[in-house]
C-alpha cells in the first residue's frame, strides 16, 4: 500500500526516521510529508504512533486538469462505489496551489458532484455529504495543473492528541512540540526544563516518550475504521501492542510559567494522561526559575510580539539571555521564535539554526549552547 504522510516544514526528516523504526518501507522525504509503503497494520500503527504526522492520506490517483471539466471528467473516472457506500457520509477536504484552480472551497464542490453524479447515474441515489462528522474524507490537492486524490485514514488533524484544554492565546502543535524535542536530541535520561511552559505542550509531549505512550491514546474514531477492509481485530491489537509498551520513566522534566491558568491548563492536560507524577510545574516567572541539575536542555517557545504582545519584546529576550547565562552554564537552550530581532538580543552565538512553520509563521529554531565564562567578544558578535 502506498502512503503520503503530512507534517510541518523542517520535520520531514524526523517523519521519515519515525516511520522507518515502525517499519515503513521506500520512505521518501518530501515538502512537509514524506511517501512509504506499507500492510495495513502500518497504516494502523501510523495513525496511533507517529509523533510529527498531521495526516496519512492513501494516493487514490493523480492526473493533469486544465480546467473545471477536466478536474470533473476524471474524477468521474475513478470507481468510487470501491470506497464509498450508499449509505455512508462524505465530505471533501481540498488543497489548492494553481493560477488555474484559485478557490478550494469550489474545487471541492466539483469534486463532491462528480462523485454524486456517479453514483445517481448508476444507481438513482446518492451518498449525503457531511462537512463535520463524515464517514469517509477525500483529500483533493492541486498543485498547478496536477490534481491528486486520496483517501483520508487520519480525519482530524493527528496533533489533537485530546490532552488539550481550551484557555491560552497561542497554544503550541503537539506535533511541533514533538519534533522539537526530537530536533534537540532530547532523550528521558536528560533533565529537561521549560521555563515559559505556557499549558505545558513541550513537557506532556515530553513525558509522553519517556512513558512510550502512544500519541492516538485517547483518540477513539477514525475514517479508516468506515472502510471496506476495515480489520476491527487487527486495530484492536495495534491498540493492544502500544499500550504493552508503555513503561514508567526515570525522568526529570520541569516547568513553569507566570501565568497561573496556563499552569493549571498544563496540569489538566498532564492528569488526562496519567502523567501528571512525571512533571513538575510551578507557577513561577522565567528569571526565577534555577535548575537544580548541572547539565540537561532547556526548550521553550517565548512571546514573538505576534498573538501575545510583551511590552518590549527586545528588552524580553535579552532578559532570558542573560538568564541563560547567569543560571543554565552546562545546557543547551533552544529557543523558537519568529522574532529574528528579538533574538539578536539573546546575546548568545547560536550553534545551530532549523526553519519551522509555527502556524502560518517562519520560525527559527536555535541552539545555544550555554558554557561558563564566554567571552564577551562573541556575545557581541551573536546573531
């Protein structure tokens, strides 16, 4: 079975390494997705396991459209009573990057009444459509000219892992949070701590690899379970095998945030999965929180002056530089932000740098590695 797997800008290698250890085959990284090979089980262990994917889509066909005609035309090609039954619901999710084809919205229209027209012409009834709750997703992408189809296994979107609580302005992806911990080598024998934690993304996401909890743990439904092959045991014991692998982690992962909703938003969501033993959070303001550990990583996702506006955002990121340097000698710190100003004022030369989309903005991901005693000459020289 042939697979494309969604993900962000900047995780494709991630993705692709994660899908290799759960044994996908001819992985291909691509712009935020990567394509494989694998049984069924594959697809069931993807949706459950994969940390940094959005989506798994199976490749139904490609072709080439000039106009609406064509787009229509070929659609109605395809067998669709092969994945779609009468008395199923379906709904169309469309992806649109052409001068052609400039509104997806009327893209998916065109390809919900093909597939309508289809079926009442052979059999003077039609599938209903349902935009929330559908029974079966088609995916539509447009890239210039070339149109491609597929089933959708995933439905909403892999990062809701269900943890979340509704209550902060910027709320980090899980999935983002997981590649990040990934990108930053992090593994559960090192301290990790983020200071500006907000509801504690990074450290649930953290703690759920060192438990091995799988991230669909708490997901109950998903459209590849309304499809004709759909294996009911072989799901259950994909479920099964993920929940014997948990373990209970010797880890050290710490948190705090000046703001007390967001802690308690973060300690819900740490209960909801068992794992609220694991993390330690505190409602503290960054520049008073020490570690207690002489080594490990701080990652933490500060205000870019975009959805949460600090009064001087320069002044801000100064003040966690030289709290880095006063406080954290041994770790490294990684800091994302949009913010290419503000994080000139790190003070700090950055040993690495990695793109990441988070939302609609380019980030920078940075590494600084925080030694005793710098020389003031490459403060000044940090970029």
């Amino acid at each position: 079975m042939q697979l494309l797997i969604k993900t962000f800008h900047g995780l494709e290698e991630v993705l692709a390494k994660e899908v290799k250890d759960l044994g996908g085959r001819n992985v291909v990284p691509l712009r935020r997705a990567i394509s494989c090979e694998g049984d069924l089980k594959f697809l069931y262990n993807a949706n459950h396991q994969l940390r940094t994917a959005l989506k798994v889509l199976v490749p139904i066909t490609q072709f080439n459209a000039r106009d609406e005609s064509e787009l229509y035309k070929n659609t109605q090609q395809i067998d669709w009573s092969k994945y779609i039954q009468l008395n199923q619901t379906f709904a169309i999710d469309s992806v649109v990057f052409s001068s052609t084809f400039k509104h997806s919205k009327y893209v998916a229209l065109k390809v919900k009444d093909a597939i309508v027209d289809q079926f009442r012409d052979r059999t003077n009834r039609r599938p209903d459509v349902d935009t929330q709750f559908p029974d079966i997703r088609i995916n539509v992408h447009i890239k210039d000219n070339e149109v491609s189809l597929s089933l959708d296994s995933s439905g909403e979107s892999l990062h809701k892992r269900g943890y979340r609580h509704s209550g902060h302005p910027a709320p980090l992806n899980e999935c983002l949070a997981a590649g990040m911990l990934i990108l930053a080598g992090w593994e559960p024998s090192i301290p990790l701590i983020d200071p500006m934690c907000g509801t504690g993304t990074i450290l649930i996401e953290a703690a759920m690899m060192a438990s091995n909890i799988a991230p669909g743990v708490k997901r109950k439904k998903y459209p590849f379970m309304n499809w004709k092959d759909f294996d009911k045991r072989l799901w259950m014991s994909v479920v099964k095998e993920g929940k014997e692998a948990e373990v209970v982690p010797s880890v050290s992962i710490k948190g705090g945030d000046i703001d007390s909703k967001s802690i308690d938003i973060a300690k819900m969501g740490s209960l909801d999965l068992g794992l609220g033993r694991f993390i330690s959070l505190e409602k503290i303001a960054f520049n008073s929180h020490h570690p207690k550990n002489k080594e490990g990583i701080l990652i933490c996702n500060p205000p870019y002056g975009e959805r949460i506006q600090p009064k001087d955002i320069n002044a801000l990121y100064k003040e966690i530089g030289d709290h880095l340097k006063a406080n954290y000698t041994g770790f490294d710190a990684w800091i994302l932000s949009s913010s290419k100003e503000a994080m000139k004022h790190i003070g700090l030369r950055s040993s690495k740098k990695i793109a990441l989309y988070n939302g609609p903005l380019e980030c920078k991901f940075q590494q600084f590695k925080v030694f005793e005693g710098r020389p003031k000459k490459k403060e000044k020289e940090s970029t």
